[in-house]
C-alpha cells in the first residue's frame, strides 16, 4: 500500500468517525436521551442562529459610502433626515436626501466599556456596531449596541448608551441590549434584553434548557432600570400561551403522525432562542382612540420565532393581545395613527420579502408592498418599515443594503444604497424634529 493510500484511508476513517460521533450526539439530543443535557451545555456557549446565519458587520473603512439611487422625485417624497446605521465600528450617520451625511455619530465599545463585564473575552471594536437608535431634538442619541455572537458570547447584545451630539457618553447601560428600543412620550425608554437561563416557567418543559430568553428592561431617562418584565412569563401567565406551541415537538417515533412533522436536529438550536423578539413600540396617547383593543403606555412587540406580533401591559406584565397572520419572521411592527399596525414581513410570501398594513379589529391587509405593482425584494433577517407624514412608507431591504421610500400607489420616489452591506437601520425624521441641525435642510439649495 502506498503512503498516499494509507494516508487517504486514514482520512476516510476519521470523517466516518466524525461522522458517526456527530449523529449519535444528534440522536441523543433529538431524543432526549440522559446525556442530552450535557450535550446541550456544550452548545449553549454561542447562539449562533441569533439572526440565521448571519455574517459579521464590516469595519466602516470596509463599506461603501451612501449613495442615492438612479429615482428621486422630490415632488413625491417626505422630505427630511434619514438614520443610518451599518457596517462597523458602532457608528451612526444621518443623511440628507442626496445622500450626503450632515452628522455623525461614534463611541468605540472600548471607550463605553473599557473593561467590560458584561460581555466576555476580548472585544475587537471594529466588530462592534450600532443597531438601533433614538435622536432626541438637541441631538442626544440613545443607541442600542450590538457585537459578535462567538464561544464568549451567546447573545449580540453589548449595551445601551445615551450620547450628545457630540458622541460624548451621557450614560451608558451594561445589559444585554438588542434590536430596538422606544422613547415613551414621558421619556421612559424601553428596550430588548436577553440571558441564558436553566429553568422554565412551569407548563413550558417543552422547550429546552439552557435558552435564551428576551425581557423589556423598562428605563428612566437616566438610564437606570425601573423594571424588567420577563416576556415568556408575559406569554405563559396569558391566555395567549397556546402560542408557544409551536415552540414544542414530538417526543420521538412514538408520537404517531405528529412525528413526520417533527423539527430535524438543526432546528434544536432555534428553539434555544426562545422568542427572539425583535421590536418594541409604545402606544401613544395621541394614537391611543384609534386602538379600542388597547390602552396607551402599552408595548407592541415582535417574538420572530412565534410568527406573532403581541401587545404587553407594562403594569401588569402580561400579554393582553396576540396575532398571527400570513407573515413570517416579521420584524418592527408600530402603531399607525388610522388604528392599523405596520409590519415588514420578511418570509411570509413565496415571491418577495413585503410590507403588511394590518388591521387589528377585522384581521384585514389594507395595503400591502410589493403586491403585484412594486418592486421585489428579499431580505430574510431584520428590515423595518415606517409610515411617513404624507402616507409615504420608508422600506429597509436589510439584506439588500437599500432603503427607499414607495408612495401609497406604489410607486418608488427614492432610493439610497450601502452597497450590498447590511443595512441595519434606517429611520426618517422631519426636520422640525431636529432644531439641533438649525440652517440644514433636506436638499442642498432647497
């Protein structure tokens, strides 16, 4: 036998051992067998399906700089500034309608946190970025920071932080934070948090430990924590709790029909990131007559893994109101002022990713984005929507790097491009919301 021979053998019966140890690890798991626990363990060091397979954002020096796309009507669109956050190095940037960005701002993580302890292991601030934001009339910005999930860490949250308009830290908030935030009318902030936990509440064994589980960490404008409510117990305390079904699984071949539905071992993993909620909205007393299903200082909220969009009651801690409809994995629902909610569905359509107008009373679509008039698009993780002043919608393409602004016909009156790096956020505001910026206007000239 020749060296080259042997050496192939030996390849082939270590992949077969690889092989083999891997099944067996995922028969054990997948059904439940005693040393499945132990296993699990193993596996709870890193969340890597936080936002499927998701790649890490690049430093800035790596991205391509905003660029306004070939269609721009300014007699059509809601003139004003545009938040924008991708790429690395926690930055965020806000951009006139050509494009061009009038202000800017950027904290290193190793600035917020020099020797952090509630994230582990070294930070590399390049890796680090800014997810979602608010920008307050002076410019003070309150941002949610987001890192790399890794071995260290099973959670891409890295913190909260309040900043002037200068980038100088106010405050800073060492929790878990991630995907989004409100700002309540009274300056209450809201915000998602996570942790790994061991245990369940009762009736829920179903779901397997350790997960990760969000909660809404309820802040005062200083930044320090009022409350935290659990947002699993909010389901499980509810009468919308048979939601969390679809969380649950056969136990094996015994379980008859149910068993060829049974999720495949991949899908272990997801269902450690329990609820993967991903957005938070307040309900504003100016809104609230157009909800008589809900009540104002009440949260609108996203679990991407239940399909569902729910509303909490802060004061009592449970879900009051729970929908699930022909979305999938949605993100960033809010609250419209004619009493319908928004949501960016983001694979619940065979053809395209889209925007849904949903109406709460009669479980109606009364608009919908692409449909069969606008321009398709796909992005499988995040996206956000928002309803602008003159009925204009502002659609996030994740995935695509894109943001663009479509009327209520359709039609796309403006576009703007990161190239193909993942746009994380992209939020409008009028500039009577920004007195900081004083003599900037939208357009140049204009």
């Amino acid at each position: 036998m020749t060296l080259r021979a042997s050496h192939f053998r030996a390849f082939l019966l270590l992949f077969g051992l690889a092989t083999l140890f891997y099944l067996l690890g995922a028969a054990v798991i997948y059904f439940d067998l005693p040393t499945a626990d132990f296993l699990r363990k193993g596996f709870a060091g890193g969340f890597a399906w936080y936002e499927g397979e998701k790649t890490p954002q690049p430093p800035s020096k790596d991205v391509p700089p905003l660029s306004v796309g070939k269609v721009d009507k300014p007699d059509k669109t809601c003139d004003g500034f545009t938040l924008c956050m991708y790429g690395g190095d926690s930055q965020a940037v806000l951009v006139n309608m050509r494009g061009e960005t009038i202000h800017r701002w950027h904290v290193p993580f190793s600035k917020l946190w020099p020797t952090p302890t509630h994230v582990k292991g070294r930070v590399d601030d390049a890796t680090v970025y800014c997810n979602d934001g608010h920008i307050y009339p002076n410019g003070d910005l309150v941002v949610v920071i987001e890192g790399p999930i890794n071995a260290d860490n099973s959670s891409n949250g890295y913190g909260l932080a309040k900043l002037d308009k200068d980038s100088n830290v106010i405050w800073k908030y060492a929790e878990k934070c991630h995907h989004d935030l409100d700002v309540a009318e009274d300056g209450t902030i809201y915000v998602l948090t996570n942790e790994v936990v061991s245990t369940v509440p009762k009736g829920l064994e179903f779901i397997p430990t350790p997960c990760m589980i969000d909660a809404i960490d309820v802040l005062s404008p200083e930044g320090k924590r009022l409350k935290r409510i659990s947002i699993l117990e909010a389901f499980a305390g509810s009468v919308y709790s048979p939601l969390l079904s679809v969380l649950e699984r056969p136990a094996g071949p015994s379980a008859g029909m149910w068993a060829q539905n049974a999720a495949p071992f991949e899908d272990d993993p997801r269902r450690r990131d329990v609820l993967h909620t991903n957005a938070v909205k307040v309900l504003k007393r100016s809104q609230a007559s157009k909800f008589p299903l809900f009540k104002p200082g009440q949260l609108l909220i996203s679990p991407r893994h239940l399909d569902a969009i729910a509303v909490l009651d802060v004061d009592s801690g449970k879900i009051v109101w729970a929908a699930s409809g022909s979305w999938r994995a949605q993100h960033d629902p809010s609250f419209l002022d004619n009493g319908h909610l928004l949501l960016f569905d983001n694979q619940g359509s065979p053809r395209s990713s889209r925007v849904l107008e949903y109406d709460p009373q009669t479980q109606a679509y009364p608009w919908s984005y692409p449909d069969d008039q606008g321009r398709p698009f796909l992005s499988k993780i995040r996206g956000m929507c928002q309803r602008l002043p003159n009925g204009n919608t502002l659609i996030v393409n994740s995935d695509g790097g894109e943001v663009f602004e479509v009327t209520s016909d359709r039609d796309v009156v403006w576009s703007l491009s990161c190239g193909r790096v993942e746009l994380n956020r992209a939020r409008r505001y009028l500039p009577e919301q920004l007195p900081f910026l004083k003599d900037q206007r939208p357009r140049r000239g204009k």
